[in-house]
C-alpha cells in the first residue's frame, strides 16, 4: 500500500541531492497560474456580477448576493449541534491562549546620545480570509486563520468560503457558525480563485484587503501568487504532508493511525515514515491495511494519499540520519515517536509544526493544542513559518536623532555615501551643517 525508501548503508547525500531522493507530491502552480489570470482580471472588471457567474459554473449556484446576511451567521449558530458549539468553542480559547501571548511590543534603542531607533508594530488595516469547501468542511480553519488577526489587533477581518448548493448558495453552516463564534460578520459565499480576486482588487460587495490567508486548492494557491505584491499573503498552500520520524520504541498503530489522518485529507496528500527500525516499518505495513479498511474516504482519499509517489517509508542507519531526512523534507507537520523525542525536538530546523511523543498526534494540533494548523508545505519549512500573529503585524522603524547625534556621524553617511557613487545622499546631510554642497552632476 506504501512504498519503501532504502537509504541505508552509505553516507548520506546533502542539500538538495538528500531532497531529490525524497517523496514529493506534483503542485505545479504556475501552471494554473495561467488558468486564473482571466478569472483574477474578470472580478477586476465586472466585480460582483464575475463572482455570481462563477459561483454558478464552478459551484453550481446561481446567488442574487455574494454576501451572506447577518441574520444566516446567527441561524447557523443556532442551530449548531451544541457537542460541535462546544468544542469549536474550546478549540477558540486553547488558540487565544497561545496566539495572546505571541502580540510583539514596540522597543526603543538608543543608539548614540540623541539618536533613537523605535520599533513599533502596527497590524495590517484589513484581512481576507479564506475558508476551504470542497471535499470536507473546515472551521478549524476559520478559527486558525481569525485568532491571530484579530489577536494582532487586525480591524476589518472578511471571511470568504465556496458556496454550497445544499445549502442554498450558503457557505456550510458550520463554517457560518464558527465565523458567528469568532465574531466575524462579513461573510462572502465565494471560493476559489475568484475569492481571492475579489479581496485583491475589492468590488461593490467587498472592499480591498491589505492581505489574504487560508488554506484552498491549487486555484487559491495560483491566485495568491498573481497577486504577490498587490497584496500580502501567508503561502501558496500545497497539498497536506506528514512526516513520523520513529524508532523500535514506537506503537506501529499509532504511527499507521497518523499517517492515514493526515492521507484522508486528499489524494494528494503526502504520508512519509522515517525510521531507522525494520520492524517498526514492516509493523507499521502491517497495520495500515486493516485501518484504512475500517475507514472513511478510502478510494477516493487514502488509498491514492499512501499508494502515491508523495508517501513513502524511507529507511535509515540511525535516528541522526532520520533527522537529517526530516530536515531535508520539511514537513508541514513532523511527529517524533522516539525514545528521546524531546530532545530530538529541539534538534529539528525544518519542520512547520513538530508533535513529540505518543501523546501529541498531528489531529491534536489541527484542532484544540492552541498551535495553529496554518503551516508551510512542500518543503517551505527551511524557510517559512506558520500563520501566528506576527503574520498580521507590521515592524516600523521610527528614527529619531538630534542635531549633535547627526554631525557625530555625517562623515560615516558621507564618506558611505560617496563609496556608492551617490554623492547627493551625503549632500543631504553635509547641507544641515555648515559643509560646502559641491555641485553633484
């Protein structure tokens, strides 16, 4: 059902010769790119009447307004299965505790006498978010993406989520329920692509944001990069990926359980164990057969997810070679199932989110540890983080000097100034002082 990775018994490679041997999904976004650009610029054009042609072609729903009600967020909160109310209720205060204690505060150095550099942060003035609605319902992605935004202190927060011909052209009343929950009362029925043109370029229903965030498919992904530089975003959003770095101590169950939690998420999602244990790989082959019979989603989801050139088990030497497999990949989310997994731990650089132990599975995090389930993918984890507040701030510098602490260092600003063949930037300090202004042309 999965493949195998044999890595053992030579050294390993390094860099980008280690990645090359590692299991990967295909996301060729700049493929799709193509395919948006005309949806992106048609929103630009029409505005709302693109965005209920859309919401018609692509998701079978013809709409009078792309804006959903107020009084269809407080209907859907009703009418909540209070089981369901309580936990998105706990999964909310588990992500405020976390994301509360991440807010920056600003900082000022003085530098010289009379010279101050302050560092303030100021939150983006509005947020685009985006909710996913196609194979499954995600309102742990509203509370993921809201917290931090509205923790940083983010004034005009919008949520945009597909429509849904079930329901009426709605977006899935939980998603309307948990928006209701957070607070958050401008609601789009708009998905895709077109969703995020909508907040990149505003229209009749919707003003511009200053940024988009959320996870969505390929589309989303495309319509993120079209828009780098228009607005800010958080990441173009690959397909889902686990890695379980283990050894003999693991249970084999637990680490099938995870590998298959993560591949029902989509066919392309990628499952990898990475462990220096035989038997624990053969046990962990052993188990996923009759787990993912006993499952949900298996033809359409996990049996592609495991069977896939992204899922593999990939077997090492030693656990300090499985560390530097791990790093190599990047995992969004990386389970360490060892006998030292906490201090293994804190020897990780790469990974999106890690979970130490038996007890802290990747399902944990997605809904009630108080992390955020917003993390990089393919392999952006040796460079990106996850969505945390700080996504949503804004680092300003204030500079601040006297009259003294600038003629203290003008000769530094001008002899640098002159280095760089750009002498008009030193006559701009030698000009507040008594210093002849040569001619600069």
């Amino acid at each position: 059902m999965i493949s195998r990775i044999d890595l053992r018994g030579a050294a390993l490679p390094e860099g980008q010769a280690l990645r090359s041997l590692l299991p990967r999904a295909d996301f060729d976004v700049s493929a799709a790119l193509e395919k948006v650009r005309p949806i992106c610029e048609d929103v630009h054009h029409r505005g709302d009447a693109a965005l209920i042609e859309y919401g018609e072609k692509f998701d079978g729903v013809r709409l009078e307004h792309v804006r959903v009600p107020a009084e269809e967020l407080d209907k859907a909160l009703a009418g909540l299965d209070p089981a369901v109310r309580a936990a998105l209720e706990e999964s909310i205060r588990r992500a405020r505790i976390v994301h509360r204690e991440q807010r920056r505060t600003g900082h000022t150095t003085q530098v010289v006498p009379g010279g101050t550099v302050t560092e303030k942060w100021v939150p983006v003035e509005r947020v685009g978010l985006y909710a996913p609605g196609g194979r499954s319902v995600y309102p742990s992605s509203v509370i993921m993406n809201a917290v931090p935004a509205q923790e940083a202190g983010v004034g005009s927060v919008a949520l945009a989520s597909p429509p849904q011909k079930e329901f009426g052209g709605l977006p899935h009343p939980t998603i309307l329920a948990a928006c209701a929950l957070l607070g958050v009362d401008e609601v789009y029925a708009v998905g895709g692509a077109q969703a995020v043109a909508m907040y990149a370029y505003g229209t009749e229903s919707c003003p511009a944001a200053n940024m988009v965030t959320g996870p969505g498919n390929i589309w989303v992904a495309a319509a993120k990069r079209y828009f780098t530089g228009l607005i800010g975003i958080d990441a173009e959003a690959g397909p889902t990926e686990i890695a379980v770095l283990a050894d003999d101590t693991a249970d084999p169950v637990h680490v099938a359980s995870d590998l298959i939690s993560q591949a029902e998420h989509d066919p392309m999602a990628a499952a990898v164990l990475v462990t220096d244990s035989a038997e624990l790989a053969a046990a962990v082959e052993k188990e996923l057969a009759p787990q993912v019979a006993a499952t949900k989603h298996v033809e359409d989801r996990i049996v592609p997810a495991l069977t896939g050139k992204q899922s593999a088990i990939v077997l090492v030497d030693s656990i300090d070679d499985g560390l530097k497999v791990v790093d190599a990949y990047g995992a969004e989310h990386l389970e360490i199932q060892t006998a030292d997994a906490a201090a293994l731990a804190q020897r990780v650089r790469n990974a999106g989110a890690i979970f130490v132990g038996p007890w802290a599975p990747v399902s944990l995090g997605d809904y009630a540890a108080g992390s955020n389930h917003v993390l990089p993918t393919g392999g952006c984890a040796c460079h990106s983080s996850g969505l945390s507040v700080q996504s949503f701030l804004r680092g300003i510098h204030i500079v601040d000097y006297t009259k003294d602490a600038l003629a203290d260092v003008a000769a530094t600003v001008v002899t640098l100034a002159d280095a760089e063949d750009l002498p008009a930037h030193g006559a701009a300090v030698k000009a507040r002082f008594d210093w002849k202004v040569p001619n600069t042309k």
